[in-house]
C-alpha cells in the first residue's frame, strides 16, 4: 500500500440495470439521510463544473440539485415518503452526470 488513492474503473463492472426503489430508505436515520443527500449535491456540483461536462451532463446536474434543495430538508426533517422518492431520483440524475462528465478533485482527496 503506497497510501494513494487509486481508481478503478472497467465498463465490465458498470451494471445493465438498476433498481431505484426509495422505499429501500424508508427506515434510514436522519444522520443517513443528511450525509447521502449531501454527497448527492457533491457529485451534482462536480459533474456541472468539470472540465469534461457538456449539456448532458449540466442539465442533468442541474435538476439534480434543484430537486435536492427542494427535498431533502422534508426528506431530512420530516421522513416524508414523496420527499424521500424524489431525493433518490435527484441522486440518480446526479450520478448520471457524474458518470459521463469525469471525476474532479473531490474523490482525488
């Protein structure tokens, strides 16, 4: 271990299909809730400005985040169930951009 931190990436590992399902989140401490939502708003922020984005991926992060501000404080505060399903979508959207718009310094640290 040289204690770097090393990416490992192969399309062989990336999945055919995904179950986005919130009730899956239904029982998650609100600490869980803050803390996914949070990274979720991270990934959005960095596909948007990195170097690599395009219209793709802006406009996917871009919804992200709005729905995520939206949200996630009822989803945080309340556990409210609609709150919940859109803060899953928001993340989804989120990593669809951040999929196709390349890493940034943030998972380099």
């Amino acid at each position: 271990d040289d204690g770097m931190k090393h990416p490992v990436f192969s399309y062989q590992l990336t999945p055919d299909a995904a179950i986005i399902d919130a009730t899956f989140c239904e029982q998650l401490p609100p600490s869980l809730v803050a803390n996914a939502g949070v990274d979720a708003i991270t990934h959005a922020t960095e596909a948007f400005v990195s170097v690599a984005s395009n219209e793709f991926t802006e406009t996917h992060a871009l919804k992200a985040i709005a729905m995520l501000f939206e949200s996630l404080p009822k989803s945080f505060h309340k556990a409210d169930a609609r709150a919940r399903e859109t803060v899953h979508h928001a993340a989804t959207l989120a990593g669809l951009a951040f999929a196709n718009s390349f890493l940034g310094i943030t998972h380099s640290l």
